[in-house]
C-alpha cells in the first residue's frame, strides 16, 4: 500500500475522472478547498505503485484538533466520499494498512463516508454492518472480504434528482401545493433570478448566510471557504440567486462535476419565505442542470431527525437512500454532547454580534471537519 499526495500526484485527477464511483467531493479541487482554508493535509492510499495508473484509492484529510481529536477523515465537510476500489476488489487490505498507520501515527480514529445504498424506505438493511459478534460487518456492497475493523459510526439520508427526464416530467413530479404553486407564485411576485461566480455573487450568498446562521443558531462558515471553492472550481461554482425588487432575498451555492449538480448551501431571507424564492431556485437549477447535460441533482444529506427537510427534498421528487458513515478506532472520552450544551450554545450564536460569530466559526469549523 502507498501514500500519495492527490493534489500534487496527476494520477488522483486521472482516476477521479474515469471511477464510476468518483463525485465531486473527489476532485483535486475539493481537496485543495480545504487544504487552503482549514490547513487540512489530504492524502490518498493505494495499492499502485509510483510510476503506474492508480486502479483505485481512498483520499483523506488530516484533522488535528484538541478539540475534537487527531483523526483521518475521508473527507472533512463532504456529505459522502466513496472509497475508489476496482469492482468485486474487497477493503481488506487497505484496512490493515489504515489500522497500523492510525496506531503509529496516534491518529484516535479515521472516518470514510461511503456513498448512499438504494432502497431506504423499504427496510433494505444491505448496506448496514451485518453482526459478526464483534459489532464489525461488511462496509461496501460487493466486496468479497468483510472488512473487519470498522464500525458503523452515524447514519443520515441522502437525496437526488435523476435529470434525465423531460423538464414537463420534472415539474409534475414536484408537489402540487408546496413546490408547484410556490413556483407560479415566486413567477406572479415577479422575482428576479441571476446566476454566476463573481466576487458580488458570493458576497451576496455570504450576507444572506450570516442571516440563517444566526437564525439557526449555528456560527457561520468563514467567507475565505466559500472565496477559495469558487478560485478551486471554477465553471463548476455557481452562486443562485432570487432577488425582489432588486433586492436578494433567498441564494444556493451548487458545484458540479461529471454530470452531477450538488447542492450544497443554500440560505435565505425569512421575511420573504411566502414568496416561493427557494423552490424557484430549485427549479432554474434543475432547468440550468439540464442545459449543461447533467444527470443528476444531489441534494445532499439529511439527520434522520430533520423530517422537515426530508419532506422538502422528497416533495422536489427526489429519491431516498441510506449514508452510513464508519470508523476505524476508539475516540477518548469528550466534553457532552447532549441537546442542553447544544441548545445553549444555539441560543448564544443566535445573540452574539456579527463579526464575533464570524470569528468564532473560523475557529471552530477547523476542529469540526
């Protein structure tokens, strides 16, 4: 097995871009994100040899945090980052190798985010780890071994669009009430749309996200992250914006590559949520998404404890399937977690000034990938 640097080593770019299996959370441009902004150091495992074409890898990020420990994560701040292996080629090997590197290295545990498995709502457990007496199980479907060692560690519901029907076929599959009249609304109101990736646009994305940070209670990504995934990306960045009266009221933030549109922020004014702004926007993604000729639109994870958000996503007639995310190690004992730390925490990012909060998530979002 050998280390590689997937930024610095064209051959990562080479495989990305031909594994069925690669998103855009893969690319030498995610990577480079958040090595800039975050100081993460990404590195990729292989069983290729320099000098040859890598046949698959896995890629990580360094986290080093007091906070919330020493870790390789595959990847920090991505909704899934499926381990690059050739068809019916087990995880075994890599295991091994990425459990006597963790020992050695004293990292506490290395976390990989396989991509979603089909079928969740109807009870399909093939994607779960399977009981073997030692709560380990099987990580990728497919794989001949079972890949000992890793434990199921969280899991979260993941949407997508499929865009290859008809844009007539797309619209009646949104929800008549909560995203079809919302969208004939946002068009009698009026609303303006504009899309693009200049300095202006992800100024205005940042201001409109200051407002739903604080309005949920969470510190704010630092601007220079949002600055470097356009630099990184960027054709593929795009800022969405819905304005009334020239004014901003509601913006997403989608990355595309091979074919996928990801949705991957998106935040708005609240005064003006009866206008039908989001799922307007929604709905010039879609139509945008399939002028490019992308085939598909991920929405991205959701807490199976957020059925708001799950309602949303399924009424834009997306489809359900299962991310399982797996660690390979024991963490130390931390400070609690439970809701009352986080309800005040929530309570104190809701009332603390602006440039304060925004320091406070340059700090943090560090420690949290």
């Amino acid at each position: 097995m050998y280390w590689i640097d997937p930024i610095a080593d064209p051959r990562w770019a080479q495989l990305v871009a031909r594994h069925p299996h690669a998103s855009v959370f893969h690319t030498s441009f995610w990577l480079d994100a958040l090595r800039r902004t975050y100081r993460y150091q990404p590195i990729a495992l292989t069983s290729s040899r320099a000098g040859v074409d890598l046949n698959d890898g896995v890629a990580f990020c360094q986290v080093k945090s007091w906070i919330s420990g020493s870790r390789l994560v595959s990847l920090p701040f991505s909704d899934h980052c499926h381990p690059l292996l050739e068809c019916g080629n087990g995880f075994g090997a890599f295991t091994a190798c990425l459990a006597e590197h963790c020992a050695r290295s004293g990292w506490e545990y290395v976390e990989i985010r396989p991509a979603g498995h089909p079928d969740f709502d109807t009870g399909d457990s093939a994607f779960l780890p399977q009981p073997d007496g030692q709560g380990n199980g099987s990580i990728l479907p497919g794989c001949d071994d079972c890949d000992r060692g890793f434990e199921m560690h969280q899991q979260y519901k993941l949407h997508t669009i499929d865009l290859r029907p008809d844009l007539d076929t797309l619209f009646r599959n949104f929800h008549r009430s909560c995203v079809q009249r919302k969208i004939q609304q946002a068009e009698r109101e009026g609303l303006e749309y504009e899309a693009g990736r200049s300095e202006a646009n992800v100024n205005t994305f940042y201001r409109l996200l200051l407002l739903t940070r604080r309005r949920h209670g969470l510190p704010p990504q630092p601007l220079r992250w949002f600055q470097n995934l356009n630099d990184c990306f960027g054709n593929g960045f795009t800022i969405h914006v819905a304005s009334k009266n020239s004014r901003p009221i509601a913006t997403i933030l989608t990355l595309q590559y091979k074919g996928t549109v990801v949705y991957k922020y998106g935040c708005s004014d609240a005064a003006f949520h009866s206008l039908g702004a989001m799922p307007m926007l929604f709905w010039k993604i879609i139509q945008t998404g399939k002028r490019s000729g992308a085939r598909e639109l991920d929405l991205g994870r959701t807490d199976l404890d957020n059925p708001g958000l799950t309602a949303f996503k399924q009424r834009l007639g997306a489809s359900c399937s299962r991310l399982t995310y797996f660690r390979l190690g024991r963490e130390r004992n931390r400070a609690s977690t439970t809701r009352a730390p986080w309800r005040i925490a929530r309570s104190v990012f809701t009332c603390m000034p602006e440039r304060l909060a925004q320091i406070a998530g340059s700090v943090l979002y560090r420690h949290m990938g």
